[in-house]
C-alpha cells in the first residue's frame, strides 16, 4: 500500500462522499468483516493481496460502534476485534472502535503558520493533573495564563488510548485513537484549534517504541512485533523484520494523521533508542520524508523531536548529510550536570556526573559525554557534535521523567532550596538551547508528579507494582514505593492552582515571567548559535560563568550553587555592565534591596545560591 499524504487510507474513514472506506492489514486472516452489532450488520472485506483487506459501503454510519469479525488463517475460533487504528475507543481499549470523521471539525486556523524551532519556550503538560477536571476542555481555560508566562508551545503528553483514566500515557495501546476519558479525538482538535487563534504551537508526544499491554490485540492481525530484538516493554514493533512494511506505514500514517487532520505542529517521539531498525533507511528518517512531503503541501512547518538516549548525532543530521533528519533532542545530560550541581545525590545514572564542570561541558556541547568512559555504562559513550544550532537541543531543568521516575515523585521544590529553584531555572533561560519547563514548575508546585496507572487485568497491576518497586534498586532509596494503581496517586499528583496566589509561589510565577520575558527580548539570550557561548567552571567553589554573543552585545550569567559568597573572575569590560537579573533582590524573596555585588580589581563577591546576569552593548 502506498503512502497518501493528503489523507489516511488505514482504519475507517468518511470520503467526501459521505461512503465510509476501511481498510485492515491482517495477513493472518482468511476472511475478515466488519461487524456492527446494534444494527446486526455484518459487511465482508474483499482481500486487496499482501494482508489487507478493503471494503466502501455506505452502510456505515458516524458514530457507529464496530469491531472486525476475523477468521484466523491458522484456524481456530474466530475473534472479534477492535481496530488497531481506531480513532475513537468511546468505551476503551477492551470495547468495540467508534466510527469518527477526522475530517468534519470546522478548522478556523488558516492564518497560523506554526512556530520556527528557534522561538519554542515549552510547557509540558498532563492532560489528567494538569487541572482539577483532568481534559482537554480543561485545558483551554488555562491558555491566557500560559500566554501570559510566555509559552509559545505546550507540549501534551501521550493521548493514544489507554486503560482506564489514570496513566502517564506511555502504555497506549491504540495509537490513533484519541484518550476518551480526555474528550476524545473532536475535544483535542477543540483544544488545538483555540491555541492557535492564542498564538501556541502544540506538540504532542507519541510513543513508536512499544504499544501497552492492556487491550493490545495486534498479534490476532499481523506481524506487529518481532523476536529479533529485546526491549524493556517486551517484544520490539517489528520494523525491519518479515512484514514490516505495512507496519512502517501504520506508524508513518499515524505520524501524517496527528499533521494533517489534528493540526499538531510537532511531535515528540518517546525513547527512539528503544526503536530497533536495521533497515537501509530508518524508519525516522522514512517519517521524516513523509512529513517533509506534507509540510510542502500545507505550507505549514511539521517538526519531529525526539527523546534520544545515545548522544548519537546521527539522529539530528540532516538527511543530506546521511542523518535521519530529526528537527530536534531532549538532552536528559544538561539536566543530570545541573541536579548534580545542586547538591543532589549521585545515585544511579547521575553517578556519571560532576555538577559544574559538566554543566559547562554541556553549555558548549549540549551532550556531556561525547566518546570518554561513562563509569555508569562501564564502557565509553556518546559522540562529538558537529551540529551548530542550539535550536536543535531542548533542555529542562524538570521534566515528567526527572520528577515522576523518582521513587516518591518529588518535584525540585521539595529536594533544594527556593534560592536555589531560582538558579536552576536561569540555568536552563541563560542557555544557548530550547528550553522546556514541566507544568507547576513555574510557581514551585510542591505537589508530588507520581507514576500512576488504572489497569483492570489484576496480574498487571501487580507486575506493575513489582517492577515499579524493582526499578529504584539502583538509586538505593529508602521508603515505600507509591502504589502506582491507587486512586490516591494519581490524586496527589495534580497541580494545587491555588498556590499561584500564595506571596512565594507567586514571587516565582513572577521570576519566572521575568526570565521569559529575557530569553524572548534580548539579543543575546534569544540567539542560538552554540558558536557564541563560552563556559567556565569552578569546581572547588561550585560556581559557573556563562558567556554568550551576538555581534558586539554580551551577556555573562555567573552562577553560584554553593551555600557561600564566592568570589570569582569578571571581565573588566563587564563592570560597567547593566545588571539583566540579579536572583538576590527582595523583589524575588532575596536578602538585597539592590543590586549591590562588590567589584574590585577584577573580581566579584557572588552571593549564596544565585545567579547574577550582566548585558553590555558596545555602540
């Protein structure tokens, strides 16, 4: 089957005539129909050859509920099925698909032109603790505030379908279709719709490394999974083994679906190191393609970032240069220098880090380690980066991952101090990088983000409970291990919005406006070029400077994560400096009426846990 940019030819789907077109990949069928029981209408499939099966009928209505009637090939009873590309699971993933007409919302859209890479300052977002009423709906209420911070982009975790209300996402077992307990597919084009006319770029994360177990029936169909290869989901989705092409459509379809019929303007593809492809062209670079292909024909511009855990810069290489062309990466490394840098423990992976000097190392070449021997791996890692733009590396100083895989979900407002939430925060705005904040952050949310399910299968949730337990061997932490089934859990982990108007909460909802408002206004600090940055650390005295350029302005951000005054270097041509941000004013919960650090002979007196920002621009 090839490849339609302009519309979806797998699944059920409304022509223009009204005619409802469904077509199935099941090669391990020997007859398959579609089978509506509220109207005991059963409608055979005609055999298209290499597994598919297609049928036009205009006995199909909207709204209809369905599932595929298959006579397995190997014999055996026959088995009812939902459709592996189901738009809409009104009831979930153990009931029948909803019949949905991706294309009948009625867009209002057409002046937004999307957002370059460069102007992205991310909000990554819950959709279920995100707000008391955990939906998209929900969601559109809070779009004024996240314009007002200063967010160009939210960035919504995964929304394929999974089981029951309570989960992070990541164990969706229908990828098309949309979460139902969340409004379901005409909800989330709402949502899409109304941050555009806000002026927000939505990215929605989507998972092609593996698909969840409750409700996962895509072994009845064909060969979606391979033995070729081991992951930590189980079996890898078969992209390079017998059969795979149909499934390399099905994830390409999905990837033009989220494009083209929800407006989606980038997606963020969940642990690519964990998709496993052998093939002469990768399966990302052959998404790439594709999405290239629709990009021309919308006159919009579709970016692919993925969550890479390699520091392979093949990933991000232009597809010219041999690469697979992804727009942009997560680099978990500058996050794991920075907590490191805060005092925080060296469990685990963050064993491999060394605070400052490695934070500086990462400022230049956004990945840490970059071919030296990593003591956590045992062996040496990563690669030097030839990429320039900044634009290509999303940083955080807090992330879904960074707090909700900690054993008890703390968020950094529970493990250092309010000075030192500042410091991190100018780490990750003073960076020559994209930067990414996780929902609550920006006012210090104290509120755990816990891992949490709400699987029905009772050996699932148990399994769960084991590995969740099993998974912080490694960091040795003591305590007990949320349960991650319990109501309870998830309920912990939803933002207390109240806190916005509480005087420190508020204090840093305004610090971090403040420092927003920089990264988009100044010269410098909005400039990406990696070129322009030089770092310097101070491992004896746990302190950093940053200093960036564009043209003749600069900017120097001195960083001090230690719980003493440090004194440091300045560049004399700074001591006439305008102070940009000094993190020690009252006006942010500070000791300091002014800015009043003492220069001599060049050097300055750098207060406890803080960062003071200095610009000139010569005439």
């Amino acid at each position: 089957m090839e490849i339609d940019i302009r519309k979806r030819k797998i699944g059920l789907n409304f022509n223009e005539n009204g005619d409802a077109e469904i077509r199935l990949w099941a090669p391990l069928a020997a007859q398959v129909s579609i089978l509506i029981e509220a109207r005991e209408l059963t409608l055979q499939l005609v055999d298209e050859g290499y597994g598919y099966w297609y049928l036009r009928t205009d006995q199909v209505r909207k709204h209809d509920q369905y599932r595929f009637k298959i006579t397995p090939l190997a014999g055996g009873e026959i088995l009812k099925r939902a459709d592996p590309a189901s738009l809409f699971q009104e009831e979930g993933p153990i009931g029948p698909s909803t019949a949905f007409d991706v294309n009948a919302f009625g867009w209002t859209d057409a002046d937004w032109k999307g957002l370059a890479l460069k102007d992205l300052i991310i909000y990554e977002l819950h959709t279920g603790t995100f707000t008391s009423v955990g939906d998209f709906a929900a969601i559109e209420t809070k779009l004024d505030y996240l314009v007002e911070l200063g967010i160009t982009a939210i960035e919504i975790m995964p929304v394929a379908q999974f089981s029951g209300n309570r989960n992070w996402g990541y164990d969706g077992v229908f990828p098309f279709a949309v979460q139902n307990t969340y409004g379901g597919p005409s909800s989330l084009q709402r949502l899409v719709n109304a941050c555009h006319a806000k002026g927000l770029a939505v990215i929605l994360d989507v998972v092609y490394n593996h698909v969840g177990p409750e409700g996962n029936y895509f072994s009845d169909f064909g060969e979606y999974f391979t033995d070729k290869y081991n992951t930590p989901w189980g079996k890898a989705i078969n992209f390079d083994d017998a059969n795979c092409d149909a499934v390399r459509n099905f994830f390409i379809e999905n990837a033009l679906m989220w494009f083209r019929d929800f407006h989606i303007d980038a997606l963020r593809l969940d642990a690519v190191h964990a998709i496993k492809d052998l093939s002469p062209v990768h399966i990302l670079s052959e998404i790439k393609t594709h999405t290239d292909k629709l990009s021309e024909v919308s006159g919009r511009p579709y970016q692919l970032i993925v969550e890479l855990d390699l520091n392979d810069e093949r990933y991000i290489r232009s597809q010219s240069d041999y690469g697979y062309g992804m727009d942009a990466q997560w680099v978990d490394e500058f996050h794991h220098a920075l907590r490191v840098c805060t005092g925080q423990a060296k469990e685990g992976y963050y064993s491999d880090f060394s605070g400052v000097a490695d934070l500086a190392k990462s400022y230049q070449d956004a990945y840490v380690y970059t071919g030296q021997y990593s003591p956590h791996r045992q062996r040496n890692f990563g690669m030097p980066l030839q990429q320039v733009s900044g634009a290509k590396f999303i940083v955080f100083s807090q992330n879904h991952d960074q707090v909700g895989n900690r054993m008890l979900g703390e968020r950094s407002s529970s493990l250092v101090s309010f000075e030192l939430l500042k410091v991190m925060a100018g780490a990750v705005f003073c960076s020559p990088f994209l930067p990414l904040i996780f929902m609550g952050e920006e006012w210090a949310e104290t509120n755990p983000f816990q891992f949490f399910v709400s699987h029905i299968d009772e050996e699932l949730i148990e399994a769960v409970r084991k590995g969740r337990k099993a998974e912080f061997a490694a960091f040795h932490t003591h305590g007990e291990t949320p349960d991650p089934q319990a109501v309870s859990t998830f309920e912990r982990s939803r933002l207390d919005w109240g806190k916005t108007g509480e005087q420190r909460h508020q204090i840093m909802l305004n610090y971090y406006k403040t420092l927003i408002a920089l990264r988009k206004q100044n010269p410098v600090l909005a400039n990406l070029d990696r070129k322009n940055a030089r770092a310097e650390a101070f491992p004896e005295k746990n302190c950093l400077i940053l200093k960036r350029w564009k043209d003749s302005k600069e900017i120097l951000a001195m960083f001090n994560f230690s719980n003493q005054i440090r004194t440091l270097p300045i560049d004399p041509a700074f001591q006439q400096a305008s102070v940009l941000l000094d993190s020690t004013l009252i006006q942010w919960n500070g000791p300091n009426q002014e800015s009043n650090h003492h220069v001599a002979k060049g050097q300055l007196n750098l207060f406890p846990e803080s960062i003071l920002i200095l610009y000139k621009a010569d005439a």
